[in-house]
C-alpha cells in the first residue's frame, strides 16, 4: 500500500514537473513604472490560473536585458516573452511606430482607434519573427520638460534634448534641439551630468525621475500616446497545453484593459504630483502648439514616403 502510495506521488510529482514552466519577461521600465505593475499583475495571475504550472517573472528596469535588446532575446528564445517600446521598432518597419509620430493620435480615444488598426498589422509583422504581441497599454500623453517657459519653438533652439526614439529625435532636431538618445531609468542621470537640459515624456515618467530636480516648467503639449507592447515567442507559447495558453490569452486581454485604465488615472495623478514638487505646469500657447505641429506635418509628409502600404493603411484606417 505504502508502495503504491509513493508510486503514485512519484508519478504526479513526475508529471507536474514536467509541464510546469519559468519564463522570464525583462522590461525596461522600473518597479515604479505602472506598465510594470500591470505585468506583474498579469504574471501573478497566470500563476494563480494555472496552479503553478506557469510562472513568470519579471526583470524590471533593464535588470536582465538592455531595452535594444529585449525583442530579439524574445526571438532567440533567451527569454520566452519581454515588454518594451513598441516604436523603437520603427527602424524595421514603419507600422511599428505610428504611435509616435508627432500630433496624429493625441487622445486615449485616438490611441485606441490607431492601435486597433495597427494591430493587426503588426501582428503579421511579428509573425514572421516567430513573435505573438500579447498586448500593449499606451503612455499619457506626452508633454515637454524644461528649465525655462517655451513660448515658440525657438525657445527650444539648441536645448541638449533627451529622446527615446527616432521620432523623437527626429522632432526635437526639426526643433533646432539637439537630440540624444536616454533610456529612461537614465534619466536623472542624464540632467545630473549635464548630457541632457529638456524631455518630452509622460507626467508618469516625469514624476518617477523626479523631473522637479531638473528642470521647473512642464507643458502638456499632448504630442502623441505611444504604447509599450509584451511580445511571447511562439514556440514557447506553442509548446504550452491548450488550457495554459487560454489562461495567457486571458490575463493578457485582462491586462490590456487594466493597462489602459491605469495610464489614464495616471495622466492626472502624476501631473498633480509634478505640481505639488513645485513644477510650473502650464498649457502651450498657441505658437508654440502650431509651431510644433507644422514640424508635426513635415515628419507626417516624410512617413508617407517611407511607409509600405500596408504601414499606410493603417493612417488611412484611423483617419476615416
Ligand atoms: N515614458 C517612456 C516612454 C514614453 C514615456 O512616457 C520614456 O520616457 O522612456
């Protein structure tokens, strides 16, 4: 009896090891980010659904891939699925950063309506590198960071400017800033040293680097909404039981809709916050606003050259 009984454990505990999975999932943003509390959220109820049987864990703030590299260590399965800025993969192809291009989606409403055009879009896209986006939760609003109040553009002529990606860089050069490349838990360090002066970024990523101890002024010029998205590896996501995957499918479009709901809450929190540390936030003036938005068109004119068609008629789909 006594027999039969270890046998038995033995055979469930055999079995259970052997569906039971770890994944990693880096992403680049701290544990302050809300992106991050929303995959840990997702990782935890996965986990749970699953009774164990998979288990993910993830590595913020870069730990243990650099932000460059987090979807090509998802492609070579280093790691079976990763978040990062959905935009920085523009170089590949212009679908991918429709979220950032300056003044075409500014609103939650207009983010919304562009990503369920570029969705599927992107997903074939990834499909050829073995890759499935599971969701993606966009950032506020981006508004601008600086030292001094910015009544025109030329009040930005050659401000060493923070970027986090071609678009921006791009802009800020139109600009007559002078863009560098920061990731964003560099960016205190960034202003400390002196590399960079003024940011466009989100109240939320403002707050979270404690933006007040550089610079005093923040208009919410509302540019454009970029998204993170978490990308899984197909193969990864193939070889788990069908019952797994419908807990991964689930907690994703869970994670998706809580995603979004706590960018927004977090438009307002976090813009309070940067009031209540003494930042000067102020709306644009009208200058500035068509200022910006003129080099808005220029990048617009120019995206429409580069774009494939199918990159194309995702615009034409969120303009109708
Ligand atoms: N925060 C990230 C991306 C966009 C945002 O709001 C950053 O500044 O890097």
């Amino acid at each position: 009896m006594k027999h039969i009984f270890s046998l038995a454990c033995a055979a469930i505990f055999a079995s259970s090891t052997a569906v039971a999975e770890d994944w990693d999932m880096p992403t680049p943003y701290g544990d302050k980010t809300f992106h991050t509390a929303n995959i840990v959220e997702f990782a935890k109820e996965v986990s749970e659904a699953s009774n164990g049987e998979l288990n993910i864990t993830v590595h913020s703030a870069g730990s243990l891939i650099k932000h460059a590299e987090i979807k090509n260590a998802v492609r070579g399965q280093q790691v079976q699925i990763g978040e990062f800025f959905l935009s920085r993969l523009s170089n590949e192809d212009a679908a991918y950063g429709v979220d950032s291009q300056p003044f075409v989606a500014t609103s939650y409403d207009d983010a919304e309506k562009l990503w369920a055009a570029q969705k599927p879009v992107i997903t074939e896209l990834f499909a050829k590198q073995n890759l499935i986006p599971l969701f993606s939760v966009p950032w506020p609003p981006q508004g601008l960071y600086t030292e001094n109040e910015v009544k025109s553009v030329g009040d930005l002529k050659g401000l060493k400017f923070r970027a986090y990606n071609a678009a921006l860089e791009k802009f800020a050069a139109l600009a007559g800033a002078a863009p560098t490349q920061v990731e964003a838990s560099d960016i205190p360090q960034a202003f400390s040293t002196g590399q960079v002066e003024a940011m466009i970024t989100s109240p939320s990523t403002g707050a979270n680097t404690k933006a007040w101890d550089f610079v005093s002024h923040y208009s919410p010029i509302n540019a454009w909404v970029p998204k993170n998205i978490v990308v899984v590896n197909k193969a990864a996501f193939d070889a788990l039981d069908d019952n797994i995957k419908s807990i991964v499918l689930e907690a994703a479009a869970t994670a998706e809709v809580r995603g979004w709901k706590m960018s927004k809450q977090e438009t307002s929190v976090k813009t309070a916050e940067l009031t209540d540390n003494g930042m000067i936030v102020q709306d644009p003036s009208d200058e500035l606003l068509s200022g910006l938005k003129s080099i808005g068109v220029d990048m617009q004119n120019a995206w429409q050259e580069s774009a494939s068609d199918d990159a194309k008629a995702i615009i034409d789909a969120f303009n109708q």
